[in-house]
C-alpha cells in the first residue's frame, strides 16, 4: 500500500515472479477492501500518505484482528518513527529508496519468522498434548486384512480435499490414520496439527481454535493466532470432536462452510486454507439423539468415515506390534529387551486388548521396567453367562498355567498334569504352525495318534484306536476342571479318570 504509483509498480514487478499473488492499492480504504475480501501472508505499508500515517493504520488494524505481518517503508524515518513502528506491530521497517534485493530479504525475513513461529508453537501444542509421536507416527503396522483395507481406503482418499471422520475405540490408531492421510497428500509439507478437544478447557476451546486479540479476555496480554490458522496450509486434525461444547461446534460449522474463522476480540473474518480430519471414539448418532452434538455438523463432517479396527481383530498384526514396541522402548528407556517367547506370543494373541495399541504398549513398556512380562499376562475370565468351546476352555488353561509358571512348560506340564510334548503341540498349533502328528505305541502294541478334543464328556485326550488300551497310558485331560456332561450329574466323581491313567485334576 503506496499512494506513489511508481513505487507500487516496482514492488509489483519486484515481487510478482516470487509471489502467488501480488495486490496494490493506492490509499486504507482500497487495502481494507483487500483485506476483507481475502487473507494475505505479508503487507508492505508506506508510513506517509495523503492525509494518514501508516504506523496509526496499522496500530488500529493490529487492534481489530490484522494478524499478517507487516514492513513499514518511508522516506523520512527517524528513531521516533522506528520505536513507533514496532509498538504498532511492525515486523520490519526500511528506508527509501531501496533496491530490489533489499525489499526482498525483508519479505524473506518476515515470512521465515512467521514460519518459524508457527512450527514451534505445533511443538508446543503436541508436547502439551503428550501424543505418542515417537512410535508409530506415520505408518500403520501390520499386515492382516483388516489393516490392509484401511489402507486402501486412505490411498484413495488422501489426495482428495474431502472431510473424513475417523471412528474406533480408544487406542486403535486413529491419529496415525490421520497422519498417513496427511503424508500423502499435496499437503505433506505443510503443517500437521493434532489437536485433543477432550483435554481442552471448554472456556478455553475458543481461544485455541480460533485464536485472540490483545485484550480480548484477563490475561491476553498479546495478540495469538489459533489452531487454524497455524495449521494454514495445512491439516487440522480434531480428535475427540464429540466433546466439544455445543456453542463451539456451531462456530466449527460456520468454519467448515465458510472456510473463514473469526478470532475473539476481533472484528473481523480471517481466510483459512485448511484440510480437516476428525476422529472420535463415541456414537455420534447417539450424541445427536441425546442433543449432545449438533446434527447439522455431523452430516456436515461425515463425508466419508474411516472404522479402525481393534487390535484383537488384526490377528498377526499383535505379535508386530509388540515386536516393534520392545526394539523402540528398549533403545528410549536404555534397557535390554525382553526375550518374546512362545508362550508370551500366545498369551498377547489370545489377549483381547480392550486398550488396543496403546495398552500393548503400555505392556511392552512394563515388561520393560520389570525384566520379564508379569504374571497377569494371561486371558481374562470369562464373563458371567458368556459360552466356550472345549477348544477355548482348553487353550485357557494351558495359558493361565503358563502364566503362572512364568512361561516354565515343564513346570505348567505338572501344573496340568499332562506332557510336555503336549503343550508343545498346542502351542505350535496356536501360533499357525501346527507341527506334524507321528503316530504313537500304546502299551499293548497297537498305534494310535492324539485326537481331537471331543464335543464332550470327561477326556480332552483321547486314543484314537482302542479307547481301553490307553487306560495304562500316561495321558492325563488338559483341562482342570470340565464338568461332566449332563446325564453323568449328580453321581459322585471318581478318584481317577476311568480311561486315562493318571489322577483325576
């Protein structure tokens, strides 16, 4: 802004082969129909004009919501001028006349500290957010169908500028998904700012989002760009968006169409390019019956809808995960790894990870600190009422055995009282590797092989040729205690197993 109309052709012709856009306007009135049509990065402003000093615009601008910062040109500079300046929000400040290269290291300077300012107050936001950056920031683990699928449906999207919602329990992953969306984007170089509406104060959510003036609350003592607009460019990923107090989503509604937030205090509309991603862990169907969440902005961000799956239906993925979990911790906390072995892997494939990733960490890290994986690893009860198979109540009781011998087969064996080979075979067939069944001699010569679990009854070892000739055998059940089937109830329970050698459990 120059009343000169030479020197606002030579800052045009100076900057238009660097800039995306270059606008001119001869006097205020011309540049606040400028600034209200459309956001700019950076304002050049002449301090002396027809009938008005620039330092006063400016210091009125700065005072209704200017944020773009600004390099104060004159002629006739002083050290008063300069100190007014920078109490007017002056970035910069340069003498006429000036060449080419000088008016251009000074743009370079003030968008290189807008820049900076910007990265390092993200930083800030997501040391505040304590988001597990270090591990699994940009990539999803694993390789099971459920994994893959989500994957897929990111590749398609993320090029595209549309809104996603991401929707899961707690722990699945949810922000990493937004991270990969995020990376393969044309907006990967531009900031990625996450941001947890949970942990936020609701009086403060205002603020954070949209920003503030000077004044505009007790204790803004200085003016504060929002989330959004330090994510411009860039993507704005709002996890937990069901916690958001009804006034604030209106606003986000107005955000979402409009494209323009409105920073408190301010009087006037700031432009912001920005893709958003939101994620919850809640039914937002059931927000909206409740009159917790506004149904408007739920259609308004459901364009496409991402489920991430728990860590119990990803399969092989666990063992992954935790594979990946023990190298990292391991080199962050300076301590050795823990040896996963076969019985660990059963017990975390078995698990059903109500935490997701995030409890499988947590895991990892404790089995970290205490040198070995704790007892309690093993599968939790079984819920009142809930139904096993023999399959399940059998793989069970060889865990919990394991469990509480500290991964010691021998020891678990006895705790059974059945083989060790036979726990071996089982665990071979639970990690996918069944190994190969050779026949076996049963005391009066004829040849046999282990069986399957019956359907039911008293055995979970069974001879699969005459069920008389391992009555000498050594094969005790694998299960503690199944119960007899129903027309045996009510008689009084043998001492030992009538078939099968070996005490009744």
């Amino acid at each position: 802004m120059d009343d000169e109309a030479g020197m606002r052709h030579f800052l045009s012709r100076t900057l238009a082969s660097r800039c995306k856009a270059v606008e001119v306007a001869p006097d205020c009135e011309a540049a606040l129909a400028l600034l209200e049509a459309r956001h700019f990065d950076l304002v050049i402003l002449d301090n002396v004009m027809q009938g008005r000093r620039g330092v006063d615009w400016l210091a009125e601008q700065r005072a209704s919501g200017l944020f773009p910062p600004t390099i104060l040109i004159t002629a006739f500079a002083d050290l008063e001028t300069a100190i007014q300046a920078l109490k007017a929000g002056a970035s910069d400040f340069l003498l006429k006349p000036f060449r080419s290269n000088q008016i251009l290291n000074a743009v370079a300077r003030c968008l290189d500290r807008v820049r900076l300012e910007r990265e390092n107050h993200v930083l800030r936001h997501e040391l505040r957010a304590n988001s597990d950056h270090v591990l699994l920031r940009d990539r999803l683990i694993g390789s099971s169908a459920a994994i893959e699928e989500v994957r897929q449906i990111i590749a398609r999207v993320a090029p595209l500028q549309s809104t996603i919602l991401l929707t899961g329990q707690s722990g699945t992953g949810k922000e990493v998904a937004a991270r990969m969306i995020h990376a393969l984007s044309d907006r990967a170089a531009r900031p990625f700012v996450p941001v947890n509406c949970a942990a936020i104060p609701a009086d403060m959510v205002e603020t954070e989002l949209f920003g503030h003036l000077k004044g505009a609350f007790t204790g803004a003592h200085q003016n504060r760009e929002g989330l959004f607009l330090n994510a411009r460019g860039g993507t704005l990923f709002l996890d937990e968006i069901g916690e958001l107090p009804l006034a604030i989503q209106a606003k986000l509604l107005r955000v979402l169409e409009d494209r323009r937030v409105w920073p408190l205090g301010s009087e006037r509309e700031v432009g912001v390019d920005v893709r958003l991603l939101f994620a919850t862990n809640s039914d937002l169907t059931r927000a909206v019956a409740e009159g917790r969440f506004r149904a408007d902005l739920l259609y308004r961000i459901n364009v496409l809808a991402i489920h991430m799956p728990p860590l119990a239906q990803r399969g092989g993925d666990i063992l992954d995960l935790a594979h990946l979990f023990m190298a990292k911790l391991a080199q962050q906390l300076g301590m050795p790894p823990v040896d996963i072995t076969d019985e660990v892997a059963a017990s975390l494939a078995a698990y059903h990870w109500p935490g997701n990733v995030r409890e499988l960490r947590n895991t990892i890290e404790r089995a970290l600190i205490l040198g070995r994986f704790p007892p309690e690893l093993s599968l939790p009860p079984v819920a009142a009422g809930a139904t096993e198979t023999l399959a399940d109540l059998e793989r069970r009781a060889v865990l919990a055995a394991l469990a509480a011998s500290n991964g010691d087969r021998d020891a678990a064996a006895r705790r059974l009282g059945i083989s060790r080979k036979t726990i071996d075979r089982r665990m071979a067939e639970w990690n996918g590797c069944p190994p190969a069944r050779p026949p076996f001699t049963t005391r009066t010569g004829r040849r046999g092989a282990v069986g399957a679990l019956p359907a039911s009854g008293d055995r979970a070892v069974a001879d699969a040729g005459d069920p008389a000739a391992a009555s000498g055998g050594n094969h005790a059940p694998l299960v503690g205690e199944i119960r007899r089937s129903a027309d045996h109830q009510g008689q009084q329970r043998p001492d030992r197993c009538p078939t099968v050698s070996g005490p009744y459990p």
